[in-house]
C-alpha cells in the first residue's frame, strides 16, 4: 500500500477502513504549550501562540492529529455564563456557582454569537490558522462540549441528576435550547478544522447510567453530529471519556449520522475496579488473561468486536499509569498490546484514553509514536 498523509490516514481510519499504518495520535493538547516554555494563562487567548505550540509539539512528537483548544469541555458553559477558576494547564468551570439555580433562568441564559465571545473566538481562529498551515496534510480536531456535560455545568452535578429524576421535562427544555447553541458555536468551525471532538465526559456510566444515557444524552449528541456532519462537512468523534460499558453502541454507531464517518475515544472501562466492565469483557470475547499492570488495553477487544468496521475506535494508552507515570518500554509494551486487541482490518486510531498531563515526558510520547509506527504497519 502506497504511504498515506497523516489527514487521509485518519480519514481512513474514521470511515472503519484499513490505511497504510496505525494512525497515533499523542493528545498532548495542553501538554504542548509546555514545549515553547508558555503559560497558559498568557497565551489561551492567543491563537498564534497556541497553534505555535501545538504544531512544535506535533513536529517533535511525529504523531498525526493537531488539537485545536486545551479547554473544550467549558468553553460552552462560559459563554452562557458560567464561572471558572484556573487549574495548572486551564481554566475550569467552577459549578459550585451555578447558573441554572431556577427554570426561569433557563431563559435568560447568555448566548453571544461565536465569533463575539472572546473564549469561542480564540478557538475559532487557533483552528484556523492550524488549517491553513498544515489542513492539507495533517488531521486537525477541535475540542468543544457535549450537551449534556454542558447542563451539568450550568446547574451543578446534584441539581442536574435529582432533576433528570424529579423534573424531566425541565431538564429536556434545558438540553435543548444548549443543543441549539452548541451546534451555532459547533457550526462556527466549518472549514477550520476536519474533526469536531465532542467532549462529554459526565455521560460515562461511572455517572449516568445507560437508560439516561438513552433519555438525556444520546438524542441530543445526535442532533449535534448531525449537524456536524451533513451542515459542516466536518468529522464528529465522541468522547464519554470514562467507562463504555451499556453505552457503547449508543455513543458510537447509534449517534453517528448514516454513512459518516467518526469516531469514538474513550478508555472504555477498568477490568480491575468494575466488575460490570469485566463481566462485559468476558461477555462479548470469552474468557481472557488479566494484565495485572494494565486495565485498559484489553477492553479494546470487546469494543473492536462489537462495532469495529463501523466507526472509527481511539484508544486505549493509559495517561497516567503509563504515559505520565510510566518508562518508554512500558509505552511501547501497551502500544503493542492495543494493536494487537484493534488494528486488525483498520478502523483504530492509537491514542492516549484521554487528554494528557502537562508534565508527561517527551520521551513517552515519542515512544508511543514510534512504537506505533513500528508496530501499526498493515501488510
């Protein structure tokens, strides 16, 4: 097979196909900001800067997808109001101020148009600038909110889930009218990147179980891919960010528009600490040898088995145990063991279960592309 761009590489693998090689995507999205000595708090509303970084850390690290943004889980929320303190590597919304406090404040929410709100605007032209440098050769993502992990940061985790019990129909009004919102500030990166990562990580099942997954989360993710897909042109990837297990078609198969491609990254379950998660192993690919090291990699060959060919599946590199923690071997060895659970046929992009932790190694990341490389190829 002749060698493939990094961007048809994913492509490919997106639409459940076979490239070249593995695909490897590193997510050193905050992370890389720490390889041109800037501090984030100087520089997050500085799109040149922060395509800067990103495209050094992409040059030294080899992988094949750019991430537009470091803070797409709240960038939602803050437009419509919410307030944020700031973590190490970004500014975070802090729910213990919560705008929803009443229904009738679901009216009066904040919803500037993107390109007016600083934080929307910032994003927006980061995007951009790495599309036009590197779009026609490299993958670019964009990080923003899923809905339903949007409400949660308006109202607070335990008003969200006694009202999803109590009032329902209050809480589908409110994920309705941030879907809609969602979907402008979505629609306001078409042409600016290829892939939309939607993140929602308070709709794993360490949270919310799979039947308010069904009610509360899934109709309005697909109305939002949807929407990506068939009026941007653009890649939709899931990210439940935790446990899959009772949810995976439903946050995959189920929510990707007809003959669209996309994308499901999480890490998918913990064989070690849920026993739901191993029961669903067992269930799906028979009786299976533990690592005792490595709670993820495995739970790959249940995921490849139930929608492999039909989406595309990232994962399942441990960002802490491993990437940040761990040596290079240790990286290479789970590398390995991925591949071996997902590459086969195609559809598998190699990359990190979730964002990873500004003081992570250089050396990992680059083991976790070499191996890749070493070990990906397709014959």
């Amino acid at each position: 097979m002749a060698k493939m761009s990094s961007l048809e590489r994913v492509a490919t693998a997106l639409q459940g196909k076979q490239p070249d090689r593995v695909p490897v995507a590193t997510l050193a999205i905050a992370r890389a900001l720490w390889e041109i000595d800037a501090n984030p708090r100087d520089v997050i509303n500085d799109p040149k800067t922060m395509a800067r970084a990103k495209l050094v850390a992409n040059e030294r690290f080899g992988d094949d997808v750019i991430v537009a943004g470091i803070d797409g889980c709240f960038v939602e929320a803050k437009a419509m109001g919410a307030k944020e303190y700031w973590a190490r590597h970004m500014p975070i919304v802090d729910t213990r101020y919560r705008v929803i406090k009443t229904w009738e404040d679901v009216d009066d929410l904040s919803m500037p148009k993107p390109e007016e709100f600083p934080r929307m605007k910032a994003v927006m032209d980061e995007a951009a600038i790495l599309m036009e440098k590197v779009g026609d050769h490299m993958a670019i993502a964009t990080i923003v909110s899923g809905s339903f992990s949007t409400v949660c940061n308006l109202m607070g985790h335990e008003a969200l889930y006694r009202a999803m019990v109590k009032e329902p129909k209050e809480v589908h009004r409110l994920l309705e009218k941030v879907t809609d919102y969602s979907i402008e500030y979505h629609l306001a990166l078409k042409g600016k990147t290829h892939a939309l990562g939607v993140l929602d990580p308070v709709a794993a099942v360490e949270t919310t179980s799979p039947k308010q997954y069904e009610e509360f989360v899934k109709p309005y993710l697909a109305k939002d891919f949807e929407a990506i897909f068939k009026d941007g042109g653009m890649i939709p990837i899931n990210h439940p960010c935790g446990s899959c297990t009772g949810i995976l078609h439903m946050a995959s198969v189920e929510i990707i528009p007809e003959g669209a491609p996309g994308g499901i990254s999480a890490n998918y379950g913990h064989v070690h600490e849920r026993r739901s998660d191993l029961r669903y192993l067992k269930e799906t690919v028979g009786e299976v040898t533990l690592d005792p090291d490595d709670p993820y990699s495995i739970m790959l060959a249940a995921v490849k088995k139930e929608i492999g060919g039909r989406v595309g599946i990232f994962g399942n590199i441990d960002p802490i145990g491993v990437l940040l923690e761990g040596t290079p071997e240790m990286v290479r060895a789970q590398v390995r063991r991925n591949i071996k659970y997902a590459a086969e046929g195609g559809g598998f992009i190699l990359a990190s279960a979730c964002d990873t932790a500004v003081d992570t190694p250089s050396a990992n990341y680059k083991a976790m592309v070499e191996a890749t490389k070493e070990f990906g190829v397709y014959d």
